[in-house]
C-alpha cells in the first residue's frame, strides 16, 4: 500500500468528490444554458457530467460492497468521459481572441483543464489499485 492508505476510502472520498465537482459544474453549466441559449459543447458538457454523478454512485457502492466489476465499469467510464470531458473543456476555454484579450483568462483556462486531467487520471488510479488488492485479497 502506498503510504498506508485504505484504497476503499480513496475511492467513497473520489466517488464524492466527483459528485461535489460535478454538481457545481452541472450547475454553472445550466446556468449558462440557460441565460446564453443553447450551446452544443455546453449541453455536452452537462450531460457528460451528469453521467459522471451517476458513475460516481455506482463507484461508491462497488467499494463499499467490494464488487469489482462496478470498479472496473467505474475505471473504463471515467477515462473515456473523462477524456471527452477535457475535450470539451478545451472547446469551450479557447474563444477568439478579441472576446479575451487579457492573458490571465488564457493561463486561468490552462490551469483548470491541468487541474481536470489530474482530476481524471487520480479518479482512474485509486479505484485500480483497490480492485486489484480485492483480486489479491480472493487469490490469496
């Protein structure tokens, strides 16, 4: 175990993170929605994250049960949402450059779509490693 850290436990605190993040992100997003108008990279956004928020329950469940096919439906759900969602991040923080001449908005941008695909890659990595101490936990 890296640092004596219960891997369960890093997956409920992922699971509820995704959540918090979610919710917040849904949220600012239909607010967008609906004081710009209909924006097909927004709507992708909102419904990618609302798939989120329902993996994220079906990844708290799995590591409180221990069921590692909810883990590993958790593992291949966030990667592939997860990566359109940085796609979509990407979309939508690179207007044209009258709209946001300030270099500050640009580097604000950067920061947040690093911040994202760190969020994806920790939300991949931990549910991992518990599914594989479960499997070594079943062989041993």
């Amino acid at each position: 175990m890296c640092c004596n850290v219960s891997h369960q436990y890093c997956c409920v605190v992922i699971g509820v993170l995704a959540i918090i993040v979610g919710s917040s992100d849904l949220g600012y997003r239909a607010h967008l929605l609906a004081t710009y108008g209909l924006n097909r990279w927004i709507l992708a956004s909102v419904i990618a994250w609302v798939l989120i928020i329902m993996a994220a329950v079906v990844l708290i469940v799995g590591a409180i049960k221990k069921i590692t096919t909810l883990l590993l439906i958790w593992i291949i759900f966030v990667l592939l949402v997860g990566i359109a969602q940085i796609f979509i991040k990407i979309v939508l923080f690179t207007p044209a450059k009258n709209i946001h001449p300030n270099d500050a908005y640009y580097i604000l941008a950067s920061g947040f779509i690093i911040l994202l695909i760190l969020l994806v890659f920790c939300s991949a990595y931990y549910p991992y490693a518990y599914k594989r101490e479960i499997e070594e936990e079943e062989y041993e």
